[in-house]
C-alpha cells in the first residue's frame, strides 16, 4: 500500500506520466468482489461480480444460472396437465398464482377461456390473491429485514403462516400446491373455508397496519431507501419491467385493469403507482397492494356464486371417478386424457398474468396434440434483474441489499 502524504502538483505535472502514476498509487487498484451465489441478502443463488472504487460501486455484472432446471424443455415431454407441478417452483413464494397463469395459457390455446364456469373463476382469483398477499408479506419481511429491521419479518411471516394453514385446506399441501386443471380445479373449496378466509383478511389488514407503522416513517428505513435505486419512467420501460417495479416508477399498469382476465373487471380495487421510483416506492407499492388484495378477497367472498368449478367436457377433463367406473364413455375419455393428454390445436398463444413479482407468461407454440411443441416462460423476475448492471453503479455498496430487496425477486422463475 502506498504511503499517504500530501503531494503538491503544477499543472504541467499533472500532464506528465509520472505524476499521473503516482496519483494512481494513491488512489489504489479497483477491486472485484463476488456478492453471492451463497448470501442471505442476494435472496436466492444470485451471484453479483461487483467492480468497487472503495465503497463505490463501479461495475456490477449478475450471474444467473446456479438454479437453471431447464422447466421450458421439460415442458416439451409432457402432457399439459402433467406440467402443472412445474409451475409450482417458478415464483415458489406464489405457486397458486403460477399455476392459474399457467392454465389459462392453455385454455386460450384450446379455446376455453371464456367457457369457464363463473365459481372456478372467482375461486381463481382468490388463489391469486391470496399469493399476491404471501408473496409481498415475504418480500417485504425480508426487505425490511436486509436493511435491519427484524421485527417486521416476524410479524409477516406469522400472517403468512396463517396463509398456508388455509392453502393446506384448500389443496392437501402448504408449498407446491398444482392445485388447478386444465379446464378448472382439483377440487372445489372444503366447507367453512370462506368462513376461515374471511377471518384471516380481518387479521392480515391488521398487521398490514402493524408493519406501516414500523416502516413507512422510520427514520433509518426512510435513510436507507429514499433516493436509493432511482428507476425513472424510461428506464422502466427500456428494461421492460412489469409489476411493482414499474408501477414504482410512476407507470400506472396492471394487468388485471389494462387486460383483465377471469373476473378482475367485476371486481372494484385501484392499482397504486409510486412517483419517484426509488426504494421507498417500491415498498409502498407493495403495501398498498396487499390492502387491494384485502379488498378483492373480500368481494369474492361475498360474489362466489354456486356450480361446478370444471367444464363439463370429457376430452378436456378428467370424467368423476364414479362414471369412469360404470361408463365406457368416461373410461376412453380418462385413458386418453391420461396417456395422450388434451388434443390441443396447431397455433401459437401467449397468456400474460399480473403475478407478485411482475407479468408471468407462457408462449406455447403447438403442432397439435398433447403436448406442446415448444414453451417459453416470461419470467418477470429474469427480466426485472436486468436493470442491475445499470442500475448498481455509483451506489455505495451497503445500498445494493436496499435495491435488491426492493425489486423483490425469485431466483426460482430466473433460472427457470
């Protein structure tokens, strides 16, 4: 290390090699530095090749692919329902949600969509909230936890437990839960489960206020993340960014308003949208989101209406086990269904679904049959990560744990 000393310089040595070498020595090498894949704030096996000018970041370059499954490919060997499973370890924090997406991809592709029975539909869509809601809980826990402030990973992850016990009702698991069919659901809700849900949005809104008040006007968590990871309205939309991320920075889109699907347009609830698009945004985006969820479960609740939760169509799904066993109608239909799948047309689809992290996509492209000649997954934590080789240099590096958390990604769809 070279030796500190004041050194006065003319203009004309400033100009000279030598003079020039010697402030180099002063100010010393840049060094890399490897954040992750194995670190509590990288959120997942994240690895992040820093480049620091001491504690400035200079040069940030995230490697991906210490998860990579190859779900795409596999996707190509199996029949639609059989995919299901996979859908689960995507965004593994909303699997619910994952598995609707996915099964609306597919009844689009064999012109369903608008033939589902209205009780599936809302069913649906309390899955999707209910995810939304867990998903952020985590998220936000584990955000104000990474800049350090514990007590509030306590308080959600207790409400999220509280979400699992009514998952486990609802599908027989608490984490991977394939809980939909192509063509509706596994099974319809267990009796007083609404009654249990309607409990838990009492609870949840409650806490939700609990961690507001630990937060949004605490002096070290307002340091920590106003004015930090800046993302502006452009750059939002350059990068492609979906979700809370890009309704942090002023764009107001969603989904479930700009393209509604299953029967968000019947439901009443407002799509905030931050003004800055630094940290802070981000965090009251995901805030107000889980009391928008509140509002929407709650309005299921009230509007479920009875009836079957499956299309009444044999080559679509699986007959009752009943008729199987006494008609040969219902028997050819379960063999085929099981060996060969639902005969799908030849075409293209895309299906996109507003999901915690952002829009999750499927692009099927199909030759006819069973299964799908090939599939892309739009992964909205894949594309939201993107933006941090722009966004990481000229931060102090304590700040990327703030950023990180923030933009609220699952290593599990990125390297899907």
């Amino acid at each position: 290390m070279a030796e500190l000393k004041n050194i006065e310089i003319s203009d004309s040595a400033v100009r000279s090699a030598e003079a020039l070498d010697e402030l180099q020595d002063l100010q010393g090498e840049k060094m890399t530095l490897n954040m992750g894949p194995s670190h509590p704030a990288t959120h997942g096996v994240l690895r992040l090749s820093l480049e620091l000018d001491g504690e400035i970041i200079s040069k940030a370059d995230p490697e991906i692919g210490y998860l990579h499954r190859g779900d795409e490919k596999i996707a190509e060997n199996m029949t639609y329902n059989q995919f299901i499973p996979y859908t689960d370890r995507l965004d593994y924090l909303a699997p619910l949600a994952n598995n609707v997406a996915y099964a609306l991809a597919v009844e689009k592709l064999l012109g369903v969509d608008d033939k589902l029975p209205e009780r599936c539909k809302f069913i649906r869509v309390i899955c999707c909230e209910l995810a939304r809601v867990s998903a952020h809980l985590l998220g936000l826990g584990a955000f104000a936890m990474d800049v350090g402030a514990l007590t509030v990973f306590l308080h959600t992850f207790n409400e999220r437990e509280k979400i699992y016990n009514l998952i486990e009702a609802l599908t027989g698991a608490r984490f991977t839960t394939t809980y939909t069919r192509i063509g509706g659901l596994s099974r319809d809700l267990p009796e007083g489960w609404t009654e249990e849900l309607s409990k838990f949005t009492k609870e949840v809104s409650e806490a939700i206020e609990e961690a507001d008040k630990l937060l949004t006007r605490n002096k070290i968590f307002i340091d920590r993340t106003k004015g930090v990871g800046v993302i502006t309205r452009e750059e939002a939309i350059d990068f492609g960014l979906t979700g809370p991320n890009l309704r942090g920075s002023n764009i107001e889109y969603d989904l479930r308003k700009a393209h509604p699907y299953l029967v968000y347009d019947q439901l009443d609830f407002d799509i905030p949208y931050g003004e800055v698009g630094d940290c802070y945004d981000r965090y009251l985006i995901r805030m107000e989101e889980m009391r928008q969820s509140v509002r929407i479960l709650d309005q299921c609740i009230a509007k479920l209406p009875n009836g079957p939760v499956n299309l009444d169509d044999g080559k679509i799904v699986m007959p009752h086990k009943q008729k199987v066993l006494s008609s040969m109608e219902e028997l050819i239909h379960q063999f085929m269904l099981v060996t060969q799948g639902q005969n799908a047309p030849a075409g293209e689809v895309y299906f996109g679904a507003e999901n915690p992290k952002g829009e999750l996509g499927f692009y099927i492209f199909s030759k006819g049959g069973g299964v799908p000649h090939r599939m892309k997954i739009r992964a909205p934590s894949f594309v939201n990560l993107s933006i941090l080789s722009h966004k990481l240099p000229g931060h102090m590096m304590s700040d990327i744990v703030a950023i990180l958390g923030s933009l609220d990604f699952v290593m599990g769809e990125c390297d899907r």
